[in-house]
C-alpha cells in the first residue's frame, strides 16, 4: 500500500481495505498514526504562517 494511500485512509479521506486483519491494537496504531499526523501537518502549517508573518 502506497504512503499517500494510507495517509488518505488516516484521514477518512479513502475506504478502508476490507481484507486487512482488524483488532484492537490495530485501531489503536491508526489512531495514534491520525493523530501524530495531524500534529504534524498543524506545525507545518504554523512555521509557514510564522514564515510570511515575519516579513
């Protein structure tokens, strides 16, 4: 599976693969992965707005 593809998953953007294997830790590692990555594109969007604001 494609980065972007799982990304797109993450974010409820893409159906979920009905073949994968589904228990609990598994939804708590994509989870954990939504948030981490929500965090992180928020920081993105930050520096770029800290970034042009300095300007």
């Amino acid at each position: 599976m494609g980065v972007l593809k799982q990304i797109a998953t993450y974010l409820y953007l893409r159906k979920k693969d009905a073949d994968t294997p589904n228990s609990k830790w598994v939804q708590y590692m994509h989870g954990i992965n939504r948030i981490s990555l929500l965090l992180f594109l928020f920081a993105i969007v930050v520096m770029i707005v800290k970034a042009f604001l300095r300007k």
